[in-house]
C-alpha cells in the first residue's frame, strides 16, 4: 500500500512552480496532492498523482529534476487528536518519520502523507493497530 510520490527540485524563483503544475495540466494529469517546502535556494515539490510514470516523463522532457520516493497515505479522524492519535503508534513502535504533509476529504476524514524511513514496517504497525493506510485504488478511485 505504498504510493509513488513525485518531488521535484525547483529553483526558488518566481513561476517555477505554475510551469512545473502547467506542464502536467497540459498533459491532462490531476495532481490529488501537493505539498512544497522550501530552502532560500530551492523547493521541494511533492506530488501525488494518478499517472506518476506519465507525469516524471513530463517532468524530465522538460527539464525539470524529479524523484520518486515511496510514501504512505494514513486515514485520520479529522477532530482533536486525530494526528496524534496516529503519532502515538508511530513513536512508539519507534518509527521515523522524514517528513508529512495531509488533506482534508470532503467525507470529513483526513489523510496524512507519511515519508518513513522504514514503510514496510510503518505499515505493518500502524494497520496492527486498526489505523487504515489508504491505498491506491481509495486515494485516485480506480
């Protein structure tokens, strides 16, 4: 139940961001989630879509740097403690997480994107604990 996430390396300039979301647009592929951080030089783009080997093909023609990293899709009660509830398995069966970003449903729950160093076992703990990772088909609706 692990999904290919995109990130792409942009340089911290102004536009850079639209042309990377443009070139995947006119390609017709939907971004379901997107996350940037960013340095004083460069951002980290980080994209889940659908048709990822289409969308780094996209990418790469033009230009653009891009890896893929395999992160995991957690359903969250959207209320108080919802995260932490989920933080508390992750501390203490001593996972590390790189790092996450989420999205609020229109149902109401939330998903938490995870990057562990260690997915398998990540998953393996958060689902022994009742807690459902999101799979691929739940995430794009296939």
């Amino acid at each position: 139940m692990k999904l290919k996430q995109l990130s792409l390396f942009l340089e911290n300039k102004p536009g850079n961001v639209r042309r990377a979301c443009r070139a995947i647009a006119d390609a017709g592929i939907n971004i379901e989630t997107i996350a940037l951080a960013d340095t004083e030089q460069f951002g980290i783009l980080r994209l889940l879509v659908k048709d990822w080997e289409r969308a780094k093909d996209v990418f790469e023609s033009g230009g653009i740097v891009v890896q893929v990293a395999e992160v995991v899709a957690v359903a969250i009660d959207h209320r108080p403690g919802g995260l932490a509830d989920v933080l508390d398995i992750v501390d203490d069966a001593g996972l590390n997480i790189e790092y996450m970003y989420g999205f609020v449903r229109p149902t109401g729950n939330a998903v938490i994107v995870f990057r562990f160093d260690e997915p398998d076992a990540a998953i393996k703990h958060i689902q022994a604990k009742g807690v459902t990772v999101v799979s691929r088909k739940e995430l794009f609706g296939e």
